[in-house]
C-alpha cells in the first residue's frame, strides 16, 4: 500500500466533498430504477387483470365468464415469467452501467482532482457489459451455496416434510441454510474489490474477477477495514431509522433523508474509498490538494 488506511479514509472524504457531483450515477441509477419497476407493474396488472376489468365493465359480465379466464391466465404464465427475467436484465444493465460510471467518476477525482458527467458516460459505456457479466458470474458462484442445503434435503423423505421424523433433516437445512448465508458474506468481501478492478483496469468479467481477488489476497486487512466502516455507517442509519419510526411524523419525514443520505453521501463516498484503496494499492498516481 502506498497510502496508510487513515490517508485513503481522510482522502477520499475530501475528494467526495470536491466531487459531490460522483452521487448524479447513483440518483440517476434509482430513477430508472423506479421506471422499470413501474413499467413492470403496469405490464403485470394489464396482462392480468386487464380482462377481467373489462368483463366487469361489459353487460354480460358474471362469475363464470371470470373463472374461464383463468386458463387463459395460466397460459401467459411463461410469457409473464420472461418478460419479468427481461425486466430483471435490463434493471441489472443500467445498474451495472451507473456502477461502472461512479467508478470511472471517482477515479478520475483521485487522479486528477476532479470528475465530470463525461467520465461517467465514457467509464459506465466501456465497461457496463462486462461489469454485467462479472455480476452474473458472482451471482452463480453464491447461488452454488445451495449445496449446503442438500445434506439436509436428502434427510426428509417426499410427503413427510413436516413429520416428526423429518425434524433431523430440518434442523440440517437451518445450519446449511446459516452456513449459506456466511458462505455469501465471505464471497462479498473476498470479491468486493471485483467492479472496482474491473472498471479501472478496463478488463473483461473473468480478468476482472481473477484480478480483484488478486487484490484482496494482497490487501486482506485493508479490504476488510473498509468493507467494516461501510457496514457500520449503513447499521447506523439502519438504528436511526427504527428510532425514527417510533414518532409518526419523523417516520413519514425519515425514509425521504435517509435515501437522500444513502444516494448522495454514502454510496458516493463508499465508491470513493473503494476506488481509492484499489488506486493506492495498485501503485497509481492520486491527486494531492
């Protein structure tokens, strides 16, 4: 490391106050968020309960006329099911694209001092799809966890799943399922630097992946300082908002700032920090102001 972990901590808060403008990917990211979102509960009440809105409306409409649009229903289930992994998709691209924007945004105010909405378009269109594919690929590597639910699976016998005998294999499943969730938290942290490698380096899903892992082997302590401060600041505002909600009016007002806070100074910053540790860890120049 060529900075101490007080310096990349102090650094990049004073980078993020120079560049407040790293929070526009992130506000922008949420806004199509809520679109496609949007979008796809328009399309899901239209394809579903359009007709029968209709035969409501109509002269002749009656239970019957309803209950046969069930099979019709049925019959758009895969139609519905692919429409929703297409919305899925295109979600998890425009995020990947703002990710990969933030990032090139923030290494740009590392290096030079200052970042501008050009770095975002330049850094979010070279890098979205493989950042994409390397989320994907992250995203396989946790699902396998399901493995340590198998042993447990395989205890409780068809048809007997809430029989006092299958209770063994239930309690198997509970720790496989515990051992899981560990499993996925260990893979965030050993991968976290995966997208800031990736985008900064400008390598493909799998380069990115092997190199980003490279990074934490190397920078174990550090990679996990940070990733500690991150949890801690999101656990805080996670307590304020339990205390917030206990007053009605604070509860209304409270979940406006605290998205506020999260879109403009937390995820900005975080980028900043994850950025900048990759940056000095690497070797590469930083601005001094």
């Amino acid at each position: 490391m060529t900075e101490d972990l007080g310096n990349i901590i102090s650094g990049g808060f004073n980078t993020w106050k120079r560049n407040i403008q790293i929070s526009i990917p992130f506000i922008l990211n949420f806004v199509f968020t809520i679109i496609i979102v949007g979008a796809l509960i328009l399309a899901l009440v239209l394809a579903i309960f359009a007709p029968v809105i209709s035969l409501l409306r109509g002269p002749m409409g009656d239970v019957k006329q309803i209950t046969s649009l069930v099979p019709q229903d049925l019959e758009k289930l895969p139609v519905i099911i692919a429409g929703l992994v297409v919305f899925i998709f295109l979600a998890l691209l425009i995020q990947s694209f703002f990710t990969a924007g933030a990032i090139g945004m923030a290494k740009k105010a590392i290096e030079t001092g200052t970042s501008n909405l050009k770095d975002m378009v330049e850094y979010g269109k070279n890098n979205f799809l493989n950042l994409f594919l390397a989320n994907i690929l992250i995203g396989l590597l946790a699902l396998a966890g399901v493995v340590f639910l198998v042993p447990g699976a395989l205890m409780i016998s068809p048809g007997q799943f809430f029989a006092p005998e299958a209770l063994p294999g239930l309690i198997l499943i509970a720790i496989g399922f515990l051992v899981w969730i560990l499993y996925g938290l260990g893979l965030s942290i050993i991968l976290s630097m995966v997208g800031y490698s990736l985008v900064i380096e400008g390598l493909g899903p799998v380069e990115g992946i092997k190199n980003g892992f490279s990074f934490f082997m190397k920078n174990k302590l550090e990679v996990i300082i940070i990733w500690i401060l991150i949890l801690a600041i999101t656990m805080v505002l996670a307590a304020i908002s339990v205390f917030m909600g206990l007053n009605p009016i604070l509860g209304i007002i409270w979940p406006i700032i605290h998205l506020l806070i999260s879109l403009i100074i937390v995820a900005p910053l975080s980028t900043v920090w994850w950025t900048r540790l990759y940056i000095s860890g690497t070797g590469k120049s930083i601005a001094t102001f």
